[in-house]
C-alpha cells in the first residue's frame, strides 16, 4: 500500500567511499507496518536494535486520543550478511508468547491454551550465509528471492521462470547498476517527476491529455523503464508503447 525509504542510501562515485544503509518502512493492503533492515556488519546489537525498531513501529501508530483497537501489526524484517542465531534454519520467526505456569494451574476446561501474547508484535530474521548453505530440495517463494540476494547464478534462471516479479526485479537492477552516475541522474529525474505530479491534486483530471503525455515522452527519450512511466504516469503500457 505505502513504500518510504527511511534512509536513503547516497551513492558514491569512488569505490573507497562508505555507504549508507538502505532501511524502508512499509504498509500492507491490511494496515500491517513493515520495518525491514539490511546489515552487513555484525554490530552485535541485532537485538536490541529490533526491539527499539519494532516499539517505534507501535508507537508512532497512534496519537493521543486514539482508540487502542485502530494498532495494526508490526513486523521487523532483518535481512544480515552474517550468522547470529544459534538456529539452524535461515529465516527465523519471533513472537511474543506465553509461558507455561504449571504452578498457578487452575482448571478452566481449556483443552487448548492460547499461546501468543500478542499479534501485533513479529519479528523476521533472514542470514543469508545459512542460506547459501541451504540444500534447495524444496525452492519456495522465500528462497527464490534468497538466491538473488545471495547471487546464487545456478538458481537464478528457475527462480525468474518461477517468479515473474524476480524478472521484472532483476531487469530494473541491472538497468539502474550499469553506471553509478546514470542511476543517480535517472533515480532524480523520477523523483521530481513523482513530485511534481502528485502535487497537482487535479492533475490527471484536467491534463491527461497534454501533461502527463509530456512527462511520458521525456520519460522515454531518457530510456526510463516502462514499469516505471506507467507507475508515474498511470498511463497503461500500450499507450506509452504508442508514443515511442
């Protein structure tokens, strides 16, 4: 539903240079607030950092004076370039659960306790070095995003046959990463283009015909992807294929 890039990574031109972390929020269809988290380096603090992230998440959810029945589910996704779980699989899921409290027993009939403490709290912990490890007998959706994280070139072809979105994600990849300096000048033309168009609320009422076909054409003359235009413009494909 919403997609916001919390830390904008800025690309360097000299490979010596150090580069920021690219974290984004996100909202589903449902209301369900995303905080995914890309590390490189263990900082030793994965923890601690995922349950400040996920209480940020909570809380800047509701006002004051907001009913407490308007909280949506929050997820943190840490995706980590090194082991620190003692766990043998590669994506673990964490939730807040009860405890068995054998001591203050008290017979109430129920066959079956309830076992999670709360709904709107998870955590995703995804170490991509146990996935290179993975015996893929069985490749599901996860693990056909995996091997493109990990570069895992052998899979890649099943997974792009298998997952259509893979495809479309790699061409976009491989189009922005040709040149550093191409994809900082592009990434900056779509967004001021964005900008500008969902500035103007009647925008799409009163200008379809002449605006939004401009921005299109020098969207093209400018070799920006056609997924890209038809998100901008909400043009559909064939009519941005008409104005080549």
């Amino acid at each position: 539903k919403n997609v916001t890039i919390k830390n904008p990574e800025i690309i360097p031109y000299e490979r010596e240079d150090k580069r920021g972390l690219l974290d984004i929020k996100a909202e589903t269809d449902d209301g369900t607030i995303l905080d995914i988290e890309m590390q490189m380096e263990d900082k030793k603090n994965a923890e601690e950092r995922g349950t400040l992230y996920a209480g940020n998440l909570i809380t800047g959810q509701l006002q004051v004076g907001d009913d407490y029945k308007k909280l949506k589910k929050s997820i943190v996704i840490f995706i980590t370039n090194y082991n620190f779980l003692k766990r043998n699989s590669y994506h673990s899921v964490g939730r807040m659960k009860f405890e068995d409290t054998l001591e203050e027993y008290v017979d109430m009939g129920y066959s079956e306790e309830e076992q999670i403490a709360s709904k709107y709290i998870e955590f995703h912990y995804i170490e991509l070095p146990k996935y290179k490890k993975k015996n893929s007998s069985k490749f599901t959706k996860l693990d056909q995003w995996m091997c493109v994280l990990t570069d895992r070139k052998g899979e890649m072809m099943l997974a792009e046959k298998e997952n259509k979105e893979i495809k479309k994600a790699m061409n976009t990849l491989d189009y922005i990463s040709a040149d550093p300096r191409e994809r900082e000048r592009h990434n900056s033309i779509i967004m001021a283009e964005y900008n500008r168009l969902t500035s103007e609320q009647n925008f799409f009422e009163a200008g379809k015909e002449e605006g939004i076909i401009e921005t299109a054409k020098e969207m093209l003359k400018e070799n920006i992807p056609i997924e890209t235009i038809e998100k901008v413009t909400k043009l559909s494909r064939e009519e941005i294929e008409k104005l080549k």
